[in-house]
C-alpha cells in the first residue's frame, strides 16, 4: 500500500521525521551517549530507543523497522504520521 509514495515495506525517512515520531509516541531525550547515538525514552514504559546522530543522511529502512518493532507500532502508523507533516 502507498500513500504519498511511502511504500508499506521499505520507509527511508530522515533523523528529524524519526525523532518527531518517537516525541509524539511520549518519547523524550534522555541523553547522548558516548558514540554516535542520543537515547529516549519513554516514561511510562522506560524503554530506550537509541537513534544514530547522522546529519544528513537519512535513517536506513532496517533500522526504521527494529524502531517500530521496539515501539510495538506499525509501519502504516508511521505512514500516517509522516502525511500529517
């Protein structure tokens, strides 16, 4: 399924996209870690999401796929978010 051309099985989208998607699922910056990578985390669950800092670049369509699965949401669910932008 698309909607925008996001196909519902690969979703490159940029660092940004994905930390506004974390913010709004409560989410919050934790901190950064010693490499390359800022936690957040979500206060009701304290789970940890560590997020790559590449500036530029945008975030593979594997790693999108273990956030969501970490996230316990759906790739159509970040679809959906991603059109409300």
């Amino acid at each position: 399924m698309d909607i925008k051309g996001y196909k519902s099985n690969r979703i490159r989208i940029s660092r940004r996209e994905l930390i506004r998607y974390l913010e709004s699922l409560g989410y919050t910056f934790e901190r950064q870690s010693k490499t390359k990578h800022e936690i957040y985390k979500h206060k009701a669950t304290n789970r940890c999401i560590p997020v790559s800092i590449t500036k530029g670049r945008d975030v593979s369509p594997g790693i999108v796929s273990a956030i969501l699965k970490e996230t316990g949401t759906t790739r159509m669910d970040l679809i959906k978010f991603l059109h409300r932008l």
